[in-house]
C-alpha cells in the first residue's frame, strides 16, 4: 500500500504520534523510552518554546497504520540568533522505507519552505537546548540520560533523502581505572585557583531561585558563540528548572567565580536511564516505586555541560570542574561516566577530557540540505 502523510491535527493523531517508538523499538535491548508526559509537554502549545517558535507535527500512514512521523519548526530565537533561513525537523521516527522517510521529510521541507526557510536542519527536538542529533556511531549500549538514540538503518535512510553532514557531536566514556587526570594538570589546577582567585562551589538550594536566575545568565553568556546555540528564555528556563530541581544532586551542579565574579557552571547527573528503561514511559501506576527502588543502583554519571564566560576561557577551568566533578563521583560510588555531547571542533574541551582518560564512544551528527 502506498504511504501517506498528513498534518497532526487531533487528539486521537497526537496519540499516535507519541505511541509510535513503542512497536519499533519492542525488539531493541538497548532503546530507553522517554517518559510520555514530558514529550507530551514539550509538544503542547502552552510550552514556552513556543512562544517564539511554530511548529507542525506529521504522520505517516500505510493502510491506516502509522509508519512514521516528524516534527517541522521555524524556531524565530535560532534565526534571531543566526539569520540563516534554518528550519528544522526533529522527533524522526520510521519504519525501514525510503519511500516513507522521503515522504516525512518532503512534508516537512515543503511546510518550511512556504514559512521562507532555506535549510532543512536536524535531528532537533526541537533545538540545541533540547534532544538533538541522529546517532551513526556507538550503537552498542544503551543511551545515557537526555541522549538520542535510534536504530541504525536511520542513517542511510536520512542520508537517502538527499542530507548531509553539518555537524557532529561526540560523547566521551570514561571509567575508574582509566580516570587519571595528569599530576602535572591536577597540580596547574589547584596553582590557578590560588593564584586566579577562582573558587568553585556546589549550587546553594537554599536559595535556588537566585542560583538558578545565575546559572541562567551564565549559561547564556558561555554558550552565545556555540555553533547551533540559541539562548534560553526566562519562561523556559524556569520550565528546565523546575524539571531539574527534582533530580539534580547539588555536589555535581558546581559554579566557579574568579575574583567575585561569575566565570563558568559545571551540570553532571546520574545517568537516569537505567531507572527509567525500566518504567516503561510512564510514572505510573508503577513508575514512581520503580524510581525508588532502582534510583540508588545508578553506577554511571552523565556529564551534560559545562559553560565557561568568554572573557574566562581557555584559563583551565574546564579542568578545574572535571576534577571536582569526577572526584566527587567516585566518592560517591559511581565508576563511569559519559561526557555528553561536545561539539567535533571543540578542540579545547576534547582534548581536555580525552587527557583524563576518556574514549570517544558514541558520535551524533546533525545533518542538513537545502530547500
């Protein structure tokens, strides 16, 4: 049967949207589901990313069954940000047919193209700030928290539809044997704290809200040259927190000030995946004591990013954060921990990491074509 695809545009159509990974992945050991209420409120009109953005869901259907589906956006903040006529598509899922991946993507492109888009960019669900990146290499485990992950017939299927590479972003593993940040580096770092006056401390829950009205501004600040980044809106940061303030452990969410001033923040977590492989999607009815009997069995961190005030970088205080961060792990317990994701040119930040021991593991790669 031929494939059709068409605009999401009920309740019964968002449904089927959401539940489509479920039968694909049934098979796949290593595929974790994302809980269904936080991708449902992403989706949903009253997020704060859509106060500056216009998107448009698509399904693909055979026979009345859905085969695949996609995520159109025209994100006004990216073309503020960088005035390059890119539209993107997230939330790619499909079965294994180029006919039905072309199909996806022609809708998504001719939807753009009459919003004056140029570029079709993605995977992005929906920006930078949130899941993005189509996984080609490092198939052999699991995601980590907040990371994609997709089977690999996805890559020749995007890059049948006429897409190439615009970006890659690569993630790091390093476990307790092979941690070994250099003496010579370990003893730079703690000279460069006397002599700067750097200080690094842990977040003060406290007084969360001037913390997070801080790590705000910084992140902001550190990420404004960033390939691809797009700054966050208050209204969507306090959403980001919110989520946050639930999970994050305050020994690994650091800030660094030099002299008195805001220089840099540094954000690792536990590597939520293994908790939530097992919930199936859902809090309930059963989620919630699956969080609470499996949460303490995490042995892996996640270290998600690390933002560094332009006027501070390059002045050793990504070493800095490593080594309290991945200090702070091991005395915890935890013996791995993926550093996730930096960007391929990010020469600096990969070749600090990769000096404490670490392995690249997995590469992601966002791809683009014209319009």
């Amino acid at each position: 049967m031929p494939v059709t695809v068409s605009p999401v545009s009920c309740s019964p159509d968002l449904k089927a949207f959401l539940r489509l990974p479920w039968p694909f992945y049934r098979n796949d050991p290593n595929w974790v589901p994302p809980l269904l209420g936080e991708v449902k409120k992403l989706l949903s009109k009253e997020h704060p990313f859509h106060r500056h953005a216009e998107t448009q869901l698509f399904l693909a259907r055979r026979d009345g069954r859905p085969v695949g589906r996609v995520a159109a956006c025209v994100n006004r903040a990216h073309l503020d940000a960088w005035k390059d006529g890119a539209g993107f598509w997230g939330f790619f899922e499909c079965e294994d047919s180029r006919e039905t991946a072309a199909a996806l993507f022609d809708s998504a492109a001719a939807w753009l193209r009459e919003r004056g888009m140029k570029i079709l960019r993605g995977p992005c669900s929906f920006s930078t700030n949130e899941e993005c990146g189509l996984l080609v290499d490092g198939f052999h485990e699991p995601p980590t928290f907040m990371m994609a992950y997709n089977p690999k017939f996805y890559v020749p299927l995007v890059e049948g539809c006429g897409f190439a590479k615009a970006r890659d972003l690569w993630a790091w593993f390093v476990d307790k044997p092979s941690f070994t940040p250099p003496e010579k580096l370990y003893r730079v770092a703690q000279r460069l704290k006397k002599r700067e006056g750097i200080v690094v401390r842990r977040i003060d829950m406290t007084r969360v809200e001037s913390e997070l009205a801080l790590l705000r501004e910084v992140y902001n600040a550190a990420w404004a040259n960033n390939w691809g980044a797009v700054p966050m809106s208050p209204a969507e940061f306090d959403v980001v927190a919110d989520d946050f303030r639930k999970i994050v452990r305050p020994e690994y969410l650091l800030f660094a000030e030099v002299k008195g001033r805001p220089a840099g923040f540094s954000l690792a977590l536990p590597d939520y995946n293994f908790v939530l492989k097992k919930m199936n999607g859902s809090l309930f009815p059963f989620g919630w004591l699956t969080w609470l009997l499996n949460v303490k069995k995490i042995h892996r961190l996640r270290y998600i990013t690390m933002g560094i005030v332009p006027e501070f970088q390059r002045r050793g205080l990504d070493a800095i954060f490593y080594i309290e961060t991945m200090q702070a792990g091991l005395k915890a317990g935890f013996d791995e921990c993926e550093m996730s994701w930096i960007l391929e040119d990010n020469a600096v930040m990969n070749s600090t990491v990769e000096s404490f021991g670490a392995k690249r593991s997995k590469v992601y790669r966002i791809y683009q074509r014209a319009l």
